[in-house]
C-alpha cells in the first residue's frame, strides 16, 4: 500500500531512549517521518538519535521528565522550530513503583501518575493545540498496557494510570475528530527489563541476552518479542492508511495482533419500582453471579523445556 510511508511527516515520542519507544522512534525514522526523541537521560535519547541518523534518517534529541506543561511544549516548539511542523505524537514514556497496596506511598503514586497519566495528558494537549492551528489532521498515539485492561497485582498506580490513558483515547477521538487527528491507543507486549524479572519467564533470560528469538508458544500465547516486533502498529497508526481508525485499542506482541473490546454492559435486569437489598442479593445469584469477571492478567502455562528455551 502506497499510504504507508512518513515521508514529510514530523513525529515526537516521549520515552524513546531505550526499549520500546526506541524501536518507535526507529521505525518511525524509517518509514520517512523525522522524529524528536524524548527522554530523561540525554546519554540514552543521543543515542536513539544516533541510530537514526546513522541510517540517513532525521532526528534530534529533547530531554526532559514529561508531566508538566513546560516539557509538553518544549517538544511541540521543538518539533516545529526543527522539522516546520507536527504530525504524530507517541506517548511512551513511563516509570515504575510496584508496591501492594497498603505498602504504596504517595510518593510511588504520585510518580507514577505523573509519569503516565499527566504526561499523557501535557503532551498530547500540546500536540492537539498545535495540530489544530495546522489544520491538517494528525494522530496522537497513547500508550495502554494489558495491566490497565485487567489490573494486575503489585500495581494500582500503573494499572490505573494505563487504564486512563485508553480512556484517553477513546475520548479525544470524539473531540478531535473535526479536526481529522485520530487518537488510539497501543497495548504493547515485549522482551524488555520489566519482562524478565517475570518469573515465569526465567528460562528465557539467557537466551534473550544471546539474541536468540523465543519459542512460539511464548510468541503466541504470550504475545512476547523483541520491541521491533510492536512499532510497525505505530507506523501502521501514523500513516495514511489508518486515518479511519481512531478510539481503538490495539494490542501488539511477538505473533499476536488484538483488538481490545470498549467497556459494555454483559447483562441488565428490570424491576418495577426499584431495587432493595433482598432483591438484589437474589438476582445476583441468579442472573449475574455466572457473569462475574475475573481480575488479573491471566498468562497461559508454558512447557518451555518442550519448546526448547
């Protein structure tokens, strides 16, 4: 498909020193959008920037914590004041504090909201300002986590935040869809620090340091690669070809491709003049107790001797 590619479009993403948002950002580079790398460390987003230009694409570096207004909008004047414009904006960056929940602090929070949800919120303002004044569409890309679809111990902060950030998404794809700038958001599943302290996955480690790719029961079942394998969802979302799908939420990993269901109702029942107590009690028995949904990320078993790992 020819509406594939960037090229002449100007991309930010936040959190692109290493990891996933790096893999974005190359991508990105690669399908011909120039792209201003976000991150804390100035060693690491260099070296993004290095990368990309080392492969004759553009890039330059903006370092700074998101979550305030004023790191928003450097990104958004540095995108300009670089590239002459803004087309696409990923929202990647993020940080943990996994802590249960009579042992998180206000700090892990509050750290973690910042990071997330603020920041998902600063910049994607920022952007929706600037791809207005343009007049040109654009797409605003946030990033979910399958934590944030089914919650997942240790992790009120990050689950939360993540689930808000969906929201997100589905909410700005009604407000900007005048403006022809879509807003999706990916749920994104890889190899990376986080996965491997995952003890399920210790088989895995070795392997993953050496290079060697993961069995297909951990690529399918699992949805776990490398990063590589979820930015071509962000390039897909970026382009022309995908100016029709907004409010979504995709999720990417290793094999596996899915689209996530928007909340919905699972059953309703009526009663004449209301509800009380005793009633209920005996209409959840009956109607709904079958229909309660369990909590968690639920990871299939894995026979990793089986598979070779």
């Amino acid at each position: 498909m020819s509406n594939l590619g960037l090229d002449g479009k100007v991309a930010i993403v936040t959190g692109s020193g290493q990891g996933l948002g790096r893999a974005y950002a190359v991508a990105l580079a690669a399908a011909g959008a120039a792209v201003v790398v976000n991150d804390l460390s100035a060693e690491a987003a260099g070296e993004t920037v290095s990368i990309i230009t080392g492969a004759g694409g553009r890039a330059v570096a903006e370092v700074g914590a998101v979550g305030s207004s004023d790191v928003a909008q450097a990104l958004v004047d540095r995108a300009a004041g670089e590239f002459g414009r803004l087309d696409i904006l990923v929202t990647n960056a993020g940080v943990l504090r996994d802590r249960v929940l009579w042992k998180m602090t206000d700090e892990d929070f509050d750290l973690v909201m910042d990071t997330h949800l603020r920041g998902t919120f600063t910049c994607a303002r920022a952007a929706a300002i600037k791809l207005r004044e343009q007049g040109e569409g654009g797409r605003i890309i946030v990033v979910g986590s399958p934590a944030g679809e089914f919650g997942n111990f240790g992790q009120t902060n990050y689950a939360a935040a993540k689930a808000g950030i969906v929201t997100f998404a589905r909410v700005w794809s009604m407000e900007l869809a005048r403006n022809g700038i879509t807003a999706n958001a990916i749920v994104p599943t890889a190899w990376t620090q986080m996965t491997a302290t995952i003890p399920i996955y210790g088989p895995l480690t070795a392997g993953a340091a050496e290079g060697r790719d993961f069995p297909a029961q951990v690529r399918r079942e699992h949805a776990i690669g490398w990063p590589e394998d979820c930015a071509p969802l962000v390039v897909f979302l970026a382009s022309d070809a995908a100016a029709g799908i907004t409010g979504q939420a995709i999720g990417i990993g290793g094999d596996r491709l899915t689209l996530y269901a928007h909340s919905s109702e699972l059953s309703h029942k009526l009663r004449d003049g209301g509800w009380d107590v005793e009633s209920i009690a005996a209409e959840w028995e009956s109607s709904f107790a079958p229909l309660a949904q369990p909590s968690g990320v639920t990871l299939p078993p894995l026979d990793l001797e089986q598979a070779g790992a």
